[in-house]
C-alpha cells in the first residue's frame, strides 16, 4: 500500500534525500555501489570504466537518482557500448530475468526482490538480490556523520506548521530514517517514504488532497521532477554541485514564494531552465551504438 497522508496544514512539500538533503550522493556511489558492482558483475578486467560508467548514471546525467536497479542495467548498457570495453574482449551479460522484474514492479527493493526470488528461484535475481543486500550492508558501515547541507535545517523550520512534510526516496527505508534521526531533523516530517512504500511518483499521489499550487517536490534529479510533474506538483531543484546556494535561495526566497501562490509560472520556469543545464544526456567518452 501507497503511503497515505492525513493532511494537517494546507500545503505539501516533498523532499529527496540522497543528494538532495544530505552529501551522500558521491560517498555512496563511489565507496559503496560502485565497488560492489565491479566484484558481483566480475567487472574487474574493466573496473575503470565500470566506475565511469556507474557514475555518469548514478551522479552526473540526466538519470541521476534513479532506483539501483534499473540504475544497475543503465550502467551495464552504457559499458556495452564502450569501444574499450569491447577491444578488451569483456563479457558485460545484462539479466534479461532483472530487466523484465523491473518493467513489472514498482516497489523496487529488496523486499520485493525477496519474494520474487522464492518465487522464481532466478539465478541472476538471486545474484542481484545478494549484491542489493551487500550495497546496503556496505552503506551502513560507511556512511556516517555526513550532515546536512547547510540552510536545510533553516529551510524545515520555516516550512514547519505551514506544511506538511515527506521524505520521497528511492532509498531503503532504514538507510533514511538512520540519517534523518542521526542529524535530528525526522522531527520535521510526517513520514518517511523510501523505495519500499512505492516510487516517488506513487508517493507523490497525496498531492490530490490539496489545492493546485500548493504542493511542491524538492529534488536533485530529473526523476523527481518528472514524479512531481505526474501529480501537478510544483518543482524546486537542487542543482547538482551547487547545493548549498540552492537552498539558501530556497529559504531566503523559495518558500516565501511558494507559500504566497507566487511560485508558478516564470519562477518556476527560470528554476527549471536553469536546472537543465547542469546535467547530460550522453557521456563525454565514445560510445558505439
């Protein structure tokens, strides 16, 4: 079941976590993702460009912030297309099982994956289920005492008893309450909904029980904008590599607008035009078609 909101204030704001709130993004991608892909996919012989590949998706392109899974697939695409990676005579296999798995669910995470899994008994499930389980095991072991971008905490308290608030993440669940809690800012939100409540899209639904222009989507990628675009919410981006004047300018001038109805129309227009420019859709490096 889709998470449910009762609401209490007149206006709704959702927020990503990872990259968004806090500087996390990089940590996890490179320290904890990254090297877990290259051992569980045998990556080794192509590690560098495994590395490059993952990050272009995961950090510096247009699918920055999506879901590990079809993260995971993206990156294996990427690599199969890699004129090196071919010279070198790699082997980059892309489960047919994983895809279709993820065509099919929309809660995509390792309770998901669990049930499938002893359903299927799919090998290459059972595989990516192991490395979900050791990306996270790696995460909780990693990450810590990275807090938030600074302004956030500021931003919180000013929405505080003028909206409701929700984490909308494609995290785990127990990854995002540890950090919120560890940092004391869960106290601002309704609820915590990661990847196991359903997708941003499917959380953002409680947007229908309040007014047009009264609900808003805080996120660092275009997926967030695309699930707020889907429920009628209005978008504010945090630029990649310019968090922090982002949400300063989120304090000093975003909430006012959004809470005066000010914020639709060339406000958000100029935030979206400018959101556009920071981030790709292709790599730089070669890539065979």
């Amino acid at each position: 079941m889709v998470y449910q909101i009762e609401p209490k204030a007149e206006f709704l704001v959702g927020i990503d976590s990872d990259g968004c709130v806090f500087d996390t993004m990089e940590l996890k991608h490179k320290e904890c993702f990254i090297p877990n892909i290259i051992n569980y996919y045998e990556l080794q012989g192509v590690s560098k460009y495994a590395r490059e590949a993952a990050e272009f998706v995961n950090l510096y392109s247009k699918s920055r912030g999506i879901n590990r899974f079809p993260a995971l697939v993206e990156a294996l695409e990427w690599l199969q297309k890699r004129p090196e990676v071919q010279e070198r005579g790699a082997k980059i296999n892309i489960p047919e099982s994983l895809v279709k798995w993820i065509k099919e669910e929309t809660k995509l995470g390792n309770p998901a994956l669990e049930a499938k899994v002893a359903e299927s008994n799919d090998p290459d499930l059972a595989h990516c289920l192991k490395w979900s389980k050791a990306v996270n095991e790696t995460v909780a072991g990693m990450v810590r005492g990275v807090p938030p971008f600074p302004s956030v905490r500021k931003c919180l308290e000013k929405l505080s008893g003028k909206a409701d608030m929700l984490v909308v993440s494609a995290t785990p669940n127990e990854a995002l309450e540890a950090e919120w809690t560890e940092h004391d800012i869960a106290q601002y939100v309704t609820s915590i909904c990661g990847q196991e409540a359903g997708n941003k899209k499917e959380t953002l639904t409680n947007a229908t029980k309040y007014k047009p222009n009264q609900t808003l989507m805080i996120g660092d990628a275009p997926g967030d904008y695309k699930a707020a675009v889907a429920n009628d919410c209005l978008f504010y981006p945090i630029n990649p590599g310019d968090e922090e004047n982002s949400w300063k300018r989120f304090h000093d001038e975003g909430i006012d607008k959004f809470l005066k109805l000010e914020f639709a129309g060339d406000y958000q227009k100029m935030l979206l035009e400018e959101f556009d420019r920071y981030l790709p859709e292709k790599p730089s490096w070669p890539v065979i078609d």
